[in-house]
C-alpha cells in the first residue's frame, strides 16, 4: 500500500499538484468504501525499497544545508536592495 501511495504523490507533484493537496486526495480516495480491497485485489508484488547509500545521504545533506546557506544569503541581499 505504501508503494501506491509513494507513486501516487510522486506522479501528482511531477504533474504539477502540490504535496499536500496531493496526500489530500490520497486521503480522500482511502475514505472512500473499498479502496483498500481493491489496492489489494490488484495483486502487485512489494519489492523492498532500495537502500540509500550513506555516502549519498550525506552528499544530500550537504547538497540541502547549501542551499539553505544560499536561500539566506539571497533573502539578505534582496533586504539590502543589491
């Protein structure tokens, strides 16, 4: 079930939907009667999620503390009017 919901965000957000609309809707599909069963009778075999490498994440990591870093830095410079 959580495969089907990763793919239905990442397919939402990649048509243009915002996140949290999109786990709205995944919200709202799972409330309505029989959803669940028919995500079960559509008998998709789960295969394990791959396994990030540490060295990956911490790339990542860095990658997102730059660009932190450089948000602030855009944020001070458009106060200062440069």
């Amino acid at each position: 079930m959580e495969a089907f919901k990763a793919g239905f965000i990442k397919y939402a957000t990649e048509c243009g939907v915002p996140e949290n609309r999109a786990l709205h809707l995944w919200k709202r599909a799972l409330a309505y009667p029989g959803t669940e069963e028919e995500f079960k009778n559509l008998n998709v075999p789960t295969s394990p999620a791959p396994q990030e490498n540490p060295e990956d994440l911490a790339a990542l990591s860095k990658l997102m503390e730059q660009e932190k870093i450089n948000a602030e830095l855009q944020k001070i410079k458009q106060q200062l009017g440069i």
